[in-house]
C-alpha cells in the first residue's frame, strides 16, 4: 500500500469514518438483549391494537342489529369495517417506536470509537516519531500531535499556519507530497509530507490531515551519490581527455621514428643494416599497438564504444590481413594462407575497422606462436551465420590456458615464455566480437596447436548474394600442383576444388615418377600445372619435356623472392600467399605469358615504398599543416618522392591565410595535423573545412593522434575527406592522395 493510501486510512480511522470496531462480549450480549426487548415491544402493540379493533367492530354489530334499520346498518356495517381493517393494517405495518435511551446510547458508542481510535493513532504515529498536524482549509493548525510540537518548537500551534512556524515547502514528484525542512533542536532535519483532505464526522468539516516521516539520512545518502555519479562522469571526462593527449604526443614521436625508419629503407644500404631497421620497425609497429589496445580498453570501460558498419568485400580484407603478415610469417620459416568459401557474399554489412582488429590480433598472435608449420585463416556460411577460423600449428593450450586466455592482462604460457605485450588483445577482441551479437571461442590441445573460432551474424548487404558461378569457374581445369608439405599447399588444392576444379598434389620427385607410370591418361588431361619455388629445382629436368602437350606453367613465389625470379620456362607466376582473383585468373587463362607477369599481382602491394614519380602526380600542389618538424620533413619527403610539389606551414593561422580567397595559389589538396598552435583543432578545422568544400572544393587529409571514433566522425561530418590516425602509413597516405585527386580529377596546372 503507497505511503498516501496509508495516510488516508489512518486519518479515517482517526476521525471516525472507518468501519466499527468488534465490540466487546458484553456490549454484544447487551445489544442483544436490546433487540429482543424491542421484537417484544412490538409483538405486545400488535396484540392491543388487534384486540381494540375487534372490541370495536362486535360492539358496532349489536348496536346495529337492535336499533338501526336495515340501509341503515348495511352502511354503519361498512364504515366500522373500514375502521377495523385500518387499525389492523396500522397495527401491522407500523414501526415500533425505540426505546426511550436507545438513539443517544448508539451515538455515545461512535463518539467513544472515534476518540479510542485517535488515541490509538495518535500514540503509534508518536511512537514511530512522526510528525501529525490537521488544518482547515485556510490551512491553519486545528490540532497537532507532540512531535510536531517538539520538532518546530511551537507548543501551541492552533490557529496557525505551518509557513508562520517556518516550515518551508517544496514541491515534490507528486501532488501534495513534499520534502520539507524544519529547524529543530536537533539541527535542520528533512520530513517528506502526505497531504489528505478528510470529513470529520462529528461537525462535517473539510480538514487537511499531514503525516510527515523524517527522511534526511535517505535524502542526503541519495545527494552524495548524485555527487558520486556526477564526479564519476567528470572523472570518465577527464580521462578521456588525458587519454587523448597521451595517445597524441607518444603518436607523435612514434610517426617520426616509423616515418624516418621507411626513408631510410628506401636508401642503399646492406643486410646487417636492413636488419637493424626491420627491428627498429618491430619495435615501433609494437609500441603503437599497445597504445591502440590501451586506448580501446578504456573506451570499453566507459561504456563509449559502438560499432560502424557497412558494406564491405570480405575476400579482400582478409586478403589484405594475411599479406601484411605475410613477410613476418616467412622471416619465420612458416606459411600463411586464406581461403573463403564461394559461398560467402562479396559483400557483407559489418564494421570493417573492427574485424580487421579482431582479425590481425588473431593471425598475429598464430604468426608470433608459430616456430614451424603454418597459419591458416578460412571464412564460409552456415545458415546465414558467418564463421572465420583460424587455426595454427603452434603450441597448444591446457584447458586452464584456454579457460583465462580471453581475460584482461592475460597471456598462455609460463611467465618465461610469454611475449611482449598487455594480454589485452584477445579480452579486447572478444568484447568486439559481442558487439557484433557473436561469439569468440578457441579449442586447443597442448602440442597440437589451436582454433579460434569468431562466428556472428552480418547484415545484408545490397550485393551480397553469394556468386554461384564462382562454384564452376574451375570446371574445365585440371591442375598438377608441385609444393612442399604444408597448409599452403592444401588450402591452394582445397580451393581449386571448390571452385569445380580438378587437383593432384605432389611433394617430391617419387610422387611425379609414380603419377607418370599411372595409366589413364593422366597427363593428357592436364591444363595447368603449378610449381612452387621453394623446390622447383628439385623437378627442373623432370618438368622440362614432361607433359608432351602445351600446359601453362606457373611458378607460385614469395614477395622477396619476385625481384630475382626470371624463370622464362614458366609462363606466370603467381604471389604467396595466394588471392583468389589472381588463382582464377591465371587458371582461367586471363593473364598470361612473361610479358603479363607484373599485371598477375599488380593487386598485391610492394614490399617497399616505391620511389618512382606517381603517374600524374607532376604538377599537383600539396599543402602540408604541421607544427611537428620531424613529421613534416617525413611527409615532405615521401610526398616529394612521388612527384608531388609540397608546401608547409606550421600553425593553423598560417594555413587559415594560405587558403584565403585572396591568396596568391590555392593548393589540389591539404594534409594537416588536427593540433596545432593557433586554435583548438575541433574548433578551427570545422569552418575551415566548411569554406573549403564549398568555395575552393579543396580536399582536406586530417592526421590525428586522437584514434577515437567520435573525433573521426566529427571531423567527417564538417567535410575532411579522410581522417588517418598517426603514425600513418607512408603507402597508404600516398594511395589516399591520389584516390581524392582521381575523384576531383586533377590536372596540373
């Protein structure tokens, strides 16, 4: 029952309006008793009235028959009849008259009631230290019970209001209930007050009956932790803000060091030093993978992480995944492959971004793990579900490994034998993928390597339907594959036969002798065959005049193998690990002869940065915004390399004046920092950006150490066309540069 109910039955009871009480054992019997008497009282008028009545009526009949004649008495008959029938009926249907003390006995025992009632109530309501105060509608005091008395100081209240006595009222959430706060002898205290309009039963009046509980410990218990939550989120503030500068100025020193480090590969050095740099490269790609786990936890802890999907091509990023891998795989001595079933979409809705996270944690910690063997990434459908797995050759896991392995901070392993790195990885990676709405699992035996399996539902995409042609387009080819041991060489098989193929595989030089002497035409049949370089000279002679018929011949290499291969007896090559556009491709007799090689793989990047004048880049001006002398030398430098003319500024005042409408040249494009002196970067680049795209259509590259989502979508909703966060990648700047001038069409001027 609400606190309000409650008062009103309280006030009710005290005033009388409830219904009677169960009256003692004796007051029942006397009652009783009461009833009887009256039943006998009227059992006794009934009998009187019944026997005057016939007195009457045989007194008429002798009177009449002996003096009256006959009309005479046919009438007087009738009128004593009527007369009788009346006293009758009155005797009958009247009500007994009460008893002479019955009415003001009944009325004593309601007023005897009402004053034991509020008594009663009265002393609990006391009792329970609650204040209780009447008034009348003017809202003066017409009673008021002792705790009231002692809390306002005033002992003789009546008369007045509650607002004389200084009780202040405040409106609460609910009508006529109020917090109130009253100076009593025991310091300011706050009453939470019911308001309830009664009838007093005696005089009819309308009053205003107020219980009011003292609340204070609840009402300041609740203010601190308002305080607390409002604290929190400025703490939360704060540190999201920390973060934000801590992750710019470590990114900052970070992109010089990365960006110097990809200069000086590009110069003439010898082994010993390349190798110093590829550690110095190591070294620098870890650091900021740390600094991107860190900053992605904390986004996790305060509750601001969210997905952006889209559509986007599956094939390609896990393609793109497995090749950035892929010469720190074979630096090992282990293979690294893909395979996406031709049942999955070419297009699926996800977030990219986040699965290509979840993805490269995955492959990477398989690549780090692994000493020999291989990796293996695969991707299929099961009823609309979307599972990727990938599966290594590496050292297992216990089940007590496998049971914390996904917690924070933690690494499988004897603390000597772990690597370097947080633990946060696959905590953070699971997080992402229940975001998704799916699940993260790993099945591992200890020496036998592991699984991990991410499987979550994607959206559809508008061409997402799988391409059932992609089943067939191998049906008319018959493949002999030459490669060692390994899970490359069964994920190549796996998939020239999912996609209608034919395949046989062979390891050594006994496997051809024996496939040789088979019957059956083996050779005949054949369309391609494809040989791995690691042991093409191993089958050399063999090969040579073997098949008689005209084959393509293919050799399957490495990325740092590609420059000092020339082998003219093949007629492609093709790049480990494997796309599968190129596997078709060349399968399909698309692209071949020596002359079509480089086209083979012009969709696999270089291993290095070209230095070569960008096609179409001459002539195009690029202005360069950053306060950073490192960082713009770095970008001036790579820029410069690919034919581009570079400009800079240090500030955003002077970038502010080099893009004014008075301003002696305007620049194709603008590459600038989003902190910088001059203004606060979210403030200024905005209405930069804003006069930018709709007078001089400028595009603008921001390079930001704020990798978080929110600023990226910010500076993406005022018009920059890309948002790269630092250290950026020297390949993947430049690719952006000429996408954004492609789509402005770009001339030099």
């Amino acid at each position: 029952m609400s606190e309000p109910a409650r008062l009103r039955e309280r006030v009710s009871d005290g005033l009388g309006l409830a219904a009677p009480a169960a009256q003692p054992a004796d007051r029942a019997d006397t009652t009783s008793h009461k009833a009887i008497e009256r039943h006998e009282v009227d059992a006794r008028s009934i009998a009187l009235h019944v026997a005057v009545s016939l007195s009457v009526g045989a007194f008429s009949a002798a009177l009449i028959a002996l003096a009256v004649p006959y009309a005479v008495t046919v009438a007087l008959a009738s009128f004593f009849a009527a007369v009788l029938v009346g006293l009758l009926f009155y005797a009958l249907f009247s009500k007994s008259s009460p008893l002479p003390d019955e009415l003001p006995a009944d009325f004593s025992d309601v007023r005897l009631r009402q004053t034991q009632n509020r008594s009663l109530i009265a002393g609990m309501q006391e009792a329970m230290g609650d204040i209780v105060v009447i008034r009348n509608m003017d809202r003066r005091i017409v009673e008021a019970n002792t705790v009231f008395r002692e809390m306002t100081g005033c002992f003789a209240p009546e008369g007045l209001s509650c607002e004389e006595i200084g009780i202040a009222f405040r409106p609460g959430g609910k009508a006529h209930v109020y917090d109130v706060e009253i100076a009593t002898p025991f310091g300011q205290r706050i009453f939470s007050w019911h308001d309830a309009v009664t009838r007093d039963l005696a005089s009819s009046r309308l009053l205003i009956s107020s219980i009011a509980r003292d609340v204070t410990e609840e009402r300041l218990a609740l203010g601190e932790r308002e305080d607390a939550r409002l604290r929190a989120e400025k703490a939360d503030a704060e540190k999201a803000r920390l973060l934000a500068t801590v992750s710019h100025e470590i990114r900052l020193p970070l992109s010089g060091m990365l960006g110097m480090n990809h200069l000086l590969s590009q110069t003439k050095l010898n082994q010993e030093q390349r190798n110093y740099l590829d550690g110095m490269k190591q070294s620098g790609q870890s650091l900021v993978q740390l600094v991107e786990d860190l900053l992605d936890y904390s986004t996790m802890e305060a509750g601001r992480f969210k997905l952006n999907p889209r559509a986007e091509n599956l094939r390609r990023l896990i393609e793109s995944i497995v090749e950035m891998l892929a010469h720190r795989a074979h630096e090992k001595g282990i293979e690294i492959t893909s395979f996406v079933t031709p049942d999955v979409p070419d297009y699926l809705d996800f977030d990219p971004a986040r699965l290509r996270q979840v993805l490269f944690n995955l492959l990477g910690n398989a690549v780090k793990f692994t000493r020999e063997g291989g990796v293996v990434i695969r991707a299929h459908m099961v009823e609309g579900e979307l599972l990727i797995t990938v599966e290594d050759t590496g050292p297992g896991m216990s089940a007590a490994e496998q049971a914390r392995i996904f917690g924070e901070f933690e690494q499988a392993g004897p603390m000597s034998q772990r690597s370097a790195g947080t633990g946060l990885g696959l905590a953070i990676s699971a997080r992402i993928v229940r975001e998704f709405g799916g699940s993260l699992t790993v099945s591992s035996r200890k020496g036998k390597g592991s699984t991990f399996t991410l499987a979550f539902r994607p959206g559809s995409a508008p061409a997402g339907m799988p391409d059932q042609g992609r089943r067939h387009c191998l049906q008319h080819t018959n493949v002999l594959l030459v490669a060692p041991r390994g899970v490359a060489a069964a994920v190549t098989m796996e998939a020239i036969e999912a996609f209608g193929g034919k395949c046989i595989l062979i390891h050594q030089p006994e496997d051809l002798e024996r496939l040789k002497d088979k019957t059956g035409g083996v050779a005949a049949s054949l369309t391609d065959i494809i040989v791995d370089q690691r042991i093409s000279a191993l089958f050399r002679d063999d090969l040579k005049e073997w098949p008689k018929q005209n084959v393509r011949r293919t050799l399957l290499v490495s990325p740092e193998e590609r420059p000092s291969t020339m082998h003219v007896s093949f007629d492609a090559w093709l790049i480990r690990p494997l796309r599968e556009k190129s596997l078709i491709d060349v399968l399909c007799g698309r692209l071949r002869g020596i002359e079509r090689r480089d086209a083979i793989n012009d969709n696999h990047p270089d291993v290095g940065f070209s230095s070569r004048v960008s096609e179409g880049a001459s002539g195009i001006e690029i202005l360069v915004a950053e306060d950073d002398a490192v960082n713009a030398r770095i970008i001036r430098a790579v820029l410069e390399k690919s034919g581009f003319i570079v400009r800079t500024v240090d500030d955003f005042h002077a970038l502010q004046q080099s893009v004014a409408l008075g301003a002696s040249r305007l620049p194709h494009l603008i590459i600038s920092d989003l902190n910088m002196p001059g203004g606060e970067g979210l403030e200024v680049l905005p209405d930069l950006l804003l006069t930018l795209k709709g007078e001089a259509n400028i595009p603008v590259i921001v390079l930001s150490g704020d990798a978080s989502a929110a600023t990226a979508e910010i500076l993406l909703e005022a018009g920059a066309a890309k948002v790269l966060t630092k250290p950026a990648d020297p390949r993947r700047l430049v690719e952006e540069i000429r996408r954004l001038l492609e789509a402005k069409r770009v001339s030099p001027s």
